[in-house]
C-alpha cells in the first residue's frame, strides 16, 4: 500500500564469556541490524524469558514511531512456554 511505513526490529542475545549475556533490540536497515536498547545479563545462557525482557520491549516500543507499522523478529531462543 502506498504512504505505509514499516520498520522491522530484530531481538538477539549474544554470550559473552559463557556469564554475560546481551540482548539486544536492533533496527533493520540495510541488511543490518543497528542496535537502539539493550541489556545485560549476569546470565550464563543465550536462551531468557520473556519476564527477562519485557521491561526492554516496554521502553523500546516508547522509542518507536507510531505512524508505521512494526515487523519484530526472534528466533526460537525466545521461546517461552511459562
């Protein structure tokens, strides 16, 4: 449709000497994904729930523009069956 915006978001984790884990919400642009919220973990796995991460997703989405819409992208390390 014309005049539609969108903006796709990726959520990673990296681990950093297998007791920090970073996770990140990125902007996709260009094939690239550009950092705009993270935290970091004392956490010795990739894999956090989501009660981990909901606070960042909160103050991402005050970040965010309101006049397009919002493509999020995760893989299955998020996955949270609680």
């Amino acid at each position: 449709m014309r005049g539609e915006h969108w903006l796709y978001l990726a959520l990673a984790t990296s681990l950093q000497w297998d007791q920090y884990c970073i996770v990140r919400i990125s902007v996709v642009f260009r094939g690239r994904a550009v950092p705009i919220a993270w935290q970091v973990l004392a956490h010795g796995s990739r894999s956090v729930s989501y009660a981990t991460y909901q606070d960042l997703l909160d103050k991402t989405a005050l970040l965010l523009p309101t006049q397009c819409q919002v493509v999020f992208l995760a893989d299955r390390g998020f996955a949270d069956t609680n």
